[in-house]
C-alpha cells in the first residue's frame, strides 16, 4: 500500500490560491481511531472561513497568523481500511460517515483517520454522494430544530438561509416532526428547489424583508443571522424563539449577551446554538431510511478542484450542498 495520498493543503489565509492540490504523508490511525478511503467530502462554511481566515475567531481557534489546520474538510464519506489497535466498533469494509470538524479536519484528501466515536454506519441505501452531504448541516438543523426550538407540530417555521445546506435538510426534518407551515427566506433562482422541497411559503430577500411584515412565527431557525436581533423578535410570537445556527459575529454576539434581558422583558427566547457533530446520525439515519430526508446536490466538483468548490460555495451560488467526489477512491 502506498505511503503517500493526495490532498488539497491550505498553506496561509487568503483567497483560493492559499490551497494546494499536493502529496502528502498518509495518515496512519492511531489506537483508538480507524483511517477511512474519502470516496466523497462536501463544502462546508468551516471551509470558506478557514481558507480566508475571517472572522477572527476563525484564526483564534485554528492558528493567528498561519492556519494550524493542513488539510481542510468537514463531512466524509467511506470507508474503512485500518483500524487501531483499541478499535472494536468498526471493522476493515464498513461504509462509515462523519464530521471532523472536532477532530482537526483532514476531509479533502484521498484518506483520513478519525476516532471511532466520530463516525456512523452509513444506512444500507445511501450513497457516498449523499453521506458526504448529512453529517455537518443535518445535525446543525436538527439540533437547531428540536434541542434549541423545541419545535412542535403546529407550529409556524421560517428558515431564514433557507435554500443552503441547514435549510434543505431543516425543512425535511421539520416536515418529519410533522410541522405544516414552513416558511423560507432565500434569492430568487432558489425558491422553486425550496418548494420543491416542502416549503409552504418563500420569500426573496432580494424583494421582501420578512421582518417588516405582519406574519408571525413561533419559531426562526437561521443559518445566516445578518441583521439586528431586535428585527427578528419583532415577527416572533408571544413567548417564540429565535435560534441563531450561524452568522455575523456582532449579531451572534448580541444574542448572547442579550438572551436573559430580551427572556425577562419580552418573553420571548434569542438562543445561539453549539454544534455537539455526530452526536444524533442516528436519528438521521432512520429519516433517511424511511425516505424522509434526502440531500438536495447540484454542484459537483473533483478534489484538485476543491479551491474552485469553496469560491463556488463562499459566493452563495450553491443550492443545498456542494460535493466533491474522490473519483481514484470511487
Ligand atoms: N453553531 C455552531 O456550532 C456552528 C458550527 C459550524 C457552522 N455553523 C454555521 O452554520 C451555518 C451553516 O449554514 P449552511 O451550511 O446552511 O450555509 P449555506 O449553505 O451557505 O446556506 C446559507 C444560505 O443563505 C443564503 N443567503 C445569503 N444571504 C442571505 C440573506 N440576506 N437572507 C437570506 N438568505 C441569505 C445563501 O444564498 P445566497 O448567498 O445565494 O443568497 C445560502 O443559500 C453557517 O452560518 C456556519 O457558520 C455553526
């Protein structure tokens, strides 16, 4: 077996050019972890931030001035062929899918190692293609959904950043709780996939600012969190709830600090979300063999195009997930 794998290796901050299509060492797992063969890894906003180093959390967690972080990537897809010598979970052939991003990264390459506590079986009828699309994003939905919004069915949904990976999969497993009325937010050439989808309603931002009109929602889930808080609260109901997945950092930071005060005032509830990754793939597992959740992917690109597949994704020309195949490991 070779000693050397390719890989894409972010070597500054910057723009696309910092990442290089290389090869490098390949990895060899340690005790308690197995080393996968990648046959698909998708783009993730890890990805965008980590390759231009911004916002300046991004270079607080993963190296100030030089990214610490030599192989990017969140979510894989394969399967397994070495394990460490604590490994009882998982043996040589399983066809395993995981998020990284706790765990150093390391997605775009041909093979990486990951803890054995990271990865799930993948369900007899999914792809590669779309267990490379799930970890990251559905556990972001769902534990924006369920842990954080409670949400129940009956209840009125908008997803704001809604035609994204989060909002795809969001409304898929909203729809599973047995929510009906689902708003969401997005630009126009992505409203047609999102009622394809389930979305009752959709709203452009380009055309309509969903904080100025009079509807009113029990719960916001929101990938994008790009305006003052006190907007969002304005459309919410009585004792609603606004879950922040992501965003602008001064915005994140408003909700933070300001939770108790907007709680005890205006009873209504502004929480921030901490991914825990993997921790419910096995919920997502049995939606997913039910044929209740399925992936929606328009972009594919090869990994020595992963610079290009970021640029793609970071310019918001996506539509659900954008995802790279390892066509020497397919
Ligand atoms: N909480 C945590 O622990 C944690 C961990 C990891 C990641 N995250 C966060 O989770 C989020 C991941 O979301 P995702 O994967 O769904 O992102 P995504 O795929 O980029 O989707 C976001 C969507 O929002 C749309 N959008 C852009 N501007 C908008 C606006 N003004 N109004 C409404 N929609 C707009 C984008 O489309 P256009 O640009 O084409 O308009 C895109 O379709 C990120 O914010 C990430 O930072 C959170």
């Amino acid at each position: 077996m070779s000693l050397s794998m390719k890989a894409i290796v972010l070597t500054k901050y910057g723009s696309s050019e910092a990442l290089q299509f290389r090869e490098v060492a390949k990895p060899i797992p340690k005790d308690n972890e197995v080393l996968v063969k990648i046959h698909a890894t998708s783009i993730n906003d890890w990805d965008w931030c980590l390759m231009r180093g911004t916002p300046f959390y991004i270079r607080l967690l993963c190296g100030l001035l030089k990214p610490k972080v030599q192989i990017p990537g969140v979510d894989i897809a394969g399967e397994v062929v070495a394990i460490g010598k604590n490994v009882s979970q998982l043996k040589p052939g399983d066809r395993v899918y995981g998020d990284l991003s706790e765990n150093g990264f390391g997605g775009f390459a041909e093979y990486a190692c990951a803890p054995v506590t990271t990865l799930a079986l993948m369900p007899k009828n999914m792809s590669y293609i779309d267990a490379a699309a799930i970890p990251h994003a559905a556990m972001l939905a769902l534990q924006g959904l369920r842990d954080l919004g409670k949400i129940q069915p009956g209840q009125k949904l908008l997803i704001n950043g809604a035609g994204g990976g989060v909002g795809t999969l969001g409304v898929q497993i909203a729809k599973s709780i047995g929510v009906e009325n689902i708003t969401g937010v997005d630009c126009s050439n992505k409203l047609d996939m999102m009622r394809s989808l389930g979305f009752d309603r959709t709203i452009d931002y380009q055309q309509e600012d969903f904080t100025e009109n009079e509807r009113n929602y029990d719960l916001i889930l929101d990938p994008k969190t790009n305006r003052s808080i006190f907007k969002y609260l304005r459309v919410l109901k009585p004792h609603g709830t606004y879950v922040t997945v992501g965003g602008e950092t001064p915005r994140l930071l408003q909700a933070l600090f300001l939770f108790p005060i907007i709680r005890f005032f205006l009873k209504k509830n502004v929480l921030v979300l901490a991914l825990k990754p993997n921790k419910d793939l096995d919920y997502i597992k049995e939606l997913f063999e039910a044929g209740q959740i399925k992936p929606v992917i328009k972009s594919f690109y090869k990994l020595s195009e992963v610079p290009e597949a970021i640029q793609h994704f970071g310019e918001g020309n996506h539509q659900g997930k954008v995802i790279i195949t390892l066509e020497s490991n397919l």
